[in-house]
C-alpha cells in the first residue's frame, strides 16, 4: 500500500494492479488467521475431528518454524516418539494451537543461541505436548493473567509482538478437545507450556 502512494509507481496500471493483488491476498489471509484466532474463544465453537498423527504434526510444526526468521538465532531441539501417535481431534485447531505455542516459546527467549524443547509424552490415555524455552519468564501473578485472560504482560519495550488473544484461543481449544493447558515459569529461567489431550476416540 505504502509502494502505490509513490509517483513512480501510482501512473503504472500494471505495477498497480499486481500491488493491490497482493493487498487483497494478504487481507484474505489475516482474516483467516483472526477467524482461527477468535472462533474457540466463541461459545458456540465445535472441533471437527478427525484421525491423525500427533508426532508427525508436531514434527511438521516445529520443521516450519526452524526456518521462519524469529527462529534464525535458536536452537530447537525436539524429542520425537520412535511410533506414532494417534489421536481423533480438529487438525487443523491443533496445528494453531501448536503453532502458537512453540512460537511463544522462541519469541519470549530473545538472544542468539537460545534453546526451545519440544517433549512428547504418552500415557494409555493421554499424550502431552510440552514446550519449554530459556526465555524472560514470568512470576506467578503474570503466568495467572497470561492463562486466565485474554491479554499480555511482556513490557511492550521488548519489541516482542503479539495481541495475548493467541494463548486464550489455545486453552480454549484445548479444552474443547477435554484437555488442559498447564505452565511452570520463573522470572528469568524461562517457561514450560503443556498440552495434555486424551487419547480416547470420543
């Protein structure tokens, strides 16, 4: 939008054209993402489930992020399950919610050389994801807010960027699939977020 309002390029109906093609297809996709974003936290969303492998999307996800420029400084380490794991849930709501999570986890551990773990760990009813970063961390009274409300407590000076409703979207979808979103974090030694999703075929 910024690149139409120069002369050069305002009286070129074809550079204009192509500009404002990518305008609308970058719209479409923040809408998307909002929609995603704020459809669990409505009352009235329902996962629509289906069979899938929980590894192999958690590796997918963690694979992606490693070459997204946040991660460019960061060591993501993951420890993969040597079968798979299978669970009935919304595949795509899960993506999001993994997404978010390991993305939190690099964004709120600046520096070069940080390290982000990636744990899977099955039960015969449940399977927890877990993320744990080298990170700023948080005292008791911020990890409450962060997980009860739709908000942040990160000094906006950080530059770090995020709304909060991203981790308010994730609870709510975890616990649509009756699951739970559990935190440990400290004040400069980092936080561990974990998804913990039943393995029941309901």
């Amino acid at each position: 939008a910024e690149t139409l309002k120069m002369p050069e390029v305002k009286h070129d109906p074809e550079v204009c054209e192509e500009l404002m093609a990518g305008i609308l297809e970058s719209c479409d996709r923040l809408l998307a993402d909002i929609k995603d974003i704020l459809e669990p936290v409505q009352g009235a969303w329902k996962p629509q489930k289906s069979q899938f492998d929980l590894a192999l999307l958690v590796h997918k996800v963690v694979l992606a992020e490693k070459h997204t420029e946040r991660a460019t400084h960061h060591v993501i380490e993951m420890a993969e399950p040597s079968e798979p794991i299978l669970i009935n849930a919304d595949e795509r709501k899960i993506r999001r919610v993994l997404e978010n999570l390991l993305s939190n986890a690099v964004k709120y551990s600046p520096g070069k050389g940080n390290k982000v773990f990636v744990e899977i760990c099955q039960t015969e009813s449940t399977v927890d994801v877990s993320f744990t970063d080298q990170g700023i961390g948080m005292d008791e009274i911020q990890l409450a807010k962060v997980m009860n409300e739709a908000g942040r407590v990160v000094d906006q000076s950080l530059g770090i960027e995020g709304s909060g409703f991203g981790l308010a979207s994730t609870r709510h979808v975890v616990e649509a699939h009756g699951g739970t979103l559990q935190a440990e974090s400290a004040i400069g030694k980092g936080s561990t977020f974990t998804v913990r999703l039943p393995l029941g075929s309901d």
